[in-house]
C-alpha cells in the first residue's frame, strides 16, 4: 500500500487540483505521468447540468470517434437470414437468433457491443436484465437498433462511443489510448462534448456543461478550462 501511495502522490505532483487547464495542457500532463505498463486508456468525465431521474433530463447518445478508441470492440449482431449474412461480410464476431439468445441468457456475453434488426427486438427484448445493467441493450437511438447492419458494425469496430448520464449528472467514456498523440487525443474529445451537447434535452436549464477532466485508467484526474474545448 506505501508503495501505490508513492506512485499516486508522484503523479499528482506538479498538478493544482482547483486550476482549469487547455484541453492540451491537460492532455499533455495525463500523457506524462502515465506510468502503467499497458496502453492505458485516457477517460473524460463530463458534469451536466441535468436531473436524469427527469424523463425530460436523460442524456443518451453515440459518438463516432475521429481517431477511433484504440480499443478492440467485439460485436454481436441479433439477426437471421440474409442479415445475419451482411453482418457476417462486415466483421462481426458473433452472430445469431434463438441460439445467440440462448447464450446471452444462460450468462456468457463474450461481446463489447450488441446490434439487432428490428424484428430481433421482441426476443432481444427479453435480454434487459442480462445486458440493460452491462449497457448493451440495443437501443434505436444510438443505432444499435436498425436494419443497416454493415454500418452499424463498421461504426462500433471503428470507435463508436454511447454515452448515457448517471445519477449524479455525469458522464464519462474512455476516448483512446495514451499512445495517441495529444493531438488525435484532443480531436477525439472535442467530437465527444459536441455530441453530448446535441443530446442536449429539453428539460436541461441554466448551464449544461458545467465542469470537465481528463485522465488515465491509473492517472490522476486533470480539470479541462471548458473555453479551450470549444475553441
């Protein structure tokens, strides 16, 4: 334990917790005081201005990342016949119906994203309490729900981020690895905060976004000047 509060207090050093920092300011600090021995990946935490226990106040979305998440996304896709073909030419991982469900339901979810045709739903359907708690859940709006299936999986395989609001307003999402350049870093997150701010809800009032950081997967947390992101 001595040994792993070295490290933390190592990297927080040289960090004033109250300062508002550039976005690549901030970026540039995450990067350098990285000091894990994987790829760690760099997350933005997001507080909104919002109550999402009001219907009116959820903010869900997706994101498409210019420069990808650095992550490897395994895609499942609910689908029959020719469909299930199209996802099959696109990349999917895994493929199926009743038999899919099967699995899913007896616990073995060996995906990071799930897509379905429409006319899955009704099965898919009675997957909530397996993949709703895991964030799975297809849903139409993020387009996990939809007959365009090669585009569909050609967007999770390519860095397609969802994002959903928590309890206390905030959101979060890993937006790549700290082998991106600060640059890539920096694009990535920009594409992020302009999608939540079109998922504005109308129930939203006053400021929406109110306070943002940065950091690594064992890094220290990095306040963001909000100005620096939207310029």
């Amino acid at each position: 334990m001595a040994q792993h509060g070295k490290r933390i207090r190592a990297a927080r050093e040289g960090i004033d917790r109250v300062k508002l920092y550039s976005l690549t300011e901030a970026l540039t600090m995450v990067k350098d005081r990285s000091t894990a021995k994987f790829d760690e990946t760099i997350e933005v935490a997001m507080n909104l201005g919002v109550d999402p226990r009001h219907a009116d106040q959820m903010v869900r979305g997706v994101c498409n990342l210019p420069n990808g998440s650095g992550r490897t996304m395994r895609v499942a896709v609910f689908a029959r016949g020719p469909k299930a073909d199209e996802a099959k030419a696109a990349g999917a991982d895994v493929i199926g119906a009743e038999d899919l469900f099967e699995i899913v339901n007896g616990g073995t979810i060996d995906f990071d994203r799930c897509i379905a045709t429409p006319d899955m739903m009704p099965l898919v359907g009675r997957l909530g309490k397996v993949l709703g708690p895991r964030g799975m859940m297809p849903n139409p709006k993020v387009g996990t729900v939809t007959m365009d299936i090669t585009a569909a999986v050609a967007a999770a395989k390519g860095g397609a981020v969802e994002f959903r609001v928590e309890k206390a307003g905030i959101i979060h999402a890993g937006i790549g690895k700290v082998s991106f350049s600060a640059e890539k870093l920096a694009e990535n997150i920009r594409a992020f905060v302009d999608a939540v701010a079109k998922a504005k809800p109308t129930g939203a009032k006053g400021s929406y976004i109110q306070r943002l950081a940065v950091t690594s997967t064992m890094g220290p947390g990095v306040r963001v000047d909000l100005s620096s992101v939207n310029n």
